[in-house]
C-alpha cells in the first residue's frame, strides 16, 4: 500500500536528483575563467608576458587576454607602469 509519507519523500528525492543534475548542466554552460582583474592586489603575469602585474589600474594589462593570466611574478621584473603606480598611490 502506497501511503502519502512514501509519495511525499518519493517526490523529495526526485526533487534533490533533480536540482543536482540542473546544477551539473548549469556548470558545464559556464565558461571557466580567472577571476576579474580589476579586484587583485597579488601579482600575476601574462603566460608570455615579459613583466608583472600588481596594480588594477595598470594600462598595459588591459592588452593581455584573460586566459593568459598566471598567478605569481614568474621571475619577471615589476612592470614599470605599476611601479609608478605604486610609487604614487594609485595603485
């Protein structure tokens, strides 16, 4: 026999599978990118790049692809735009 405490968690269950299966195809539409320039403060340098980036506000880093970003100095010198940033305050 059927009862509505087996109907009610038969439909919760199949509520939960749901909203799961909805949250793994929401994912996959996602494109994965890095996070936004403009809130970091921690160094990080073009893939080819040739210097690093500490300021939001530098010129030069608006040329370099979003997918190209790595986080780190790389071993590569400040760039001299951040420097002067930094230098100034406006950073």
């Amino acid at each position: 026999m059927i009862t509505l405490k087996t109907v009610i968690l038969a439909l919760a269950a199949a509520a939960i599978v749901g909203l799961a299966l909805w949250a793994v195809v929401d994912m996959r539409r996602r494109p994965r990118r890095p996070p936004l320039r403009s809130s970091q403060r921690y160094p990080w340098h073009a893939a080819e790049g040739s210097v690093y980036h500490v300021c939001p506000r530098c010129e030069l880093e608006a040329d370099v692809d979003a997918f190209a970003v790595r986080i780190g100095t790389g071993d590569l010198p400040l760039c001299q735009s951040c420097s002067q940033l930094q230098n100034t305050g406006e950073c």
